[in-house]
C-alpha cells in the first residue's frame, strides 16, 4: 500500500496515557526481537533486528510500565518501506498501533521521505485509516516474492 506523507490524515486519538511510544534504547534490543519472534514470527524477528542496527534505529516500541505491548518498524526490508507493525492481543482497540505506524510515518517523513510503502498488508483498512494508505495496483508478492520461509511443522 501507498502512503503520502506529506498528506497523511489528522492523528489519530492518542494511546492510553499509560502507554509509552519510544525507541528502546542498546540493552532492550535483543529484548524486543526475542518478543517479537515469540508473538509474531522469525520474519518479523529478522526485520526488527535490522531497524534496530540502522543509525539511528528505525524501529519504535510501545510500553506499559515495564511490559512491551508492541513495535513498528521500517526501512528493514528495503528503504521507504513501513512495518512490520505488531501489538499484543492484549493491547490491540486502544490505539497502540495506531501510535506506532504514525511515530514511524512522522519520523519518514521529517527525513525527507516523500512516500512510505507497506507491504504484505495484513490490515488494509487500518493502513488506509491511519495513513490514507492506498493499494498498489501488481505489488503482490512484489519484493516478497521467493522470500525463504521456515518449513511448517
């Protein structure tokens, strides 16, 4: 999906104000990627570990006091493109998500990006809410195609 970002809608309402959006900082690396691998996949766990090796990180977190909620990420896969965006169960209705692409998007933007691309949309109506993001007309698989992926047991 393609989202402009020098049109992006009005901010969605905030998270709770118990929730936290921010950067982990060194030591809360390995942390995140580990969570991410257990509540989402080896893939996203991939990408995660990339973001945080950009400099500056690329990847934002959500927290509630010292419990992670979720995390969105990008120029992992490629440059200019959004997520993976992830957020427990748990958290999920609050606007965590919500708070997390548009960190993300925000940050793209004061860079100098011009567009972002979110890619292997799970959530299409969520990405155009929050980001007026549009379908790419051909773009599946796109930059997935052939992508390795670990075998089902």
């Amino acid at each position: 999906m393609l989202i402009a970002l020098y049109c992006l809608p009005p901010p969605p309402p905030a998270p709770p104000r118990d929730v936290t959006v921010r950067k982990p900082i060194g030591p809360e690396h390995d942390l995140v990627v580990r969570w991410v691998a257990t509540n989402f996949s080896a893939g996203w766990a991939s990408e995660s570990r990339v973001a945080l090796g950009n400099r500056p990180p690329s990847l934002f977190i959500a927290t509630r006091a010292d419990t992670l909620l979720g995390f969105c990420a990008y120029d992992a896969t490629a440059r200019g493109l959004v997520g993976p965006i992830g957020v427990a169960e748990s958290a999920r209705g609050q606007g965590v998500g919500a708070a997390l692409l548009r960190g993300c998007l925000d940050e793209m933007r004061a860079a100098g990006y011009a567009y972002a691309v979110a890619g292997a949309v799970g959530a299409p109506a969520f990405f155009a809410r929050v980001a007026g993001a549009v379908p790419i007309a051909g773009s599946t698989p796109g930059l997935y195609r052939g992508l390795l992926r670990d075998p089902p047991v």
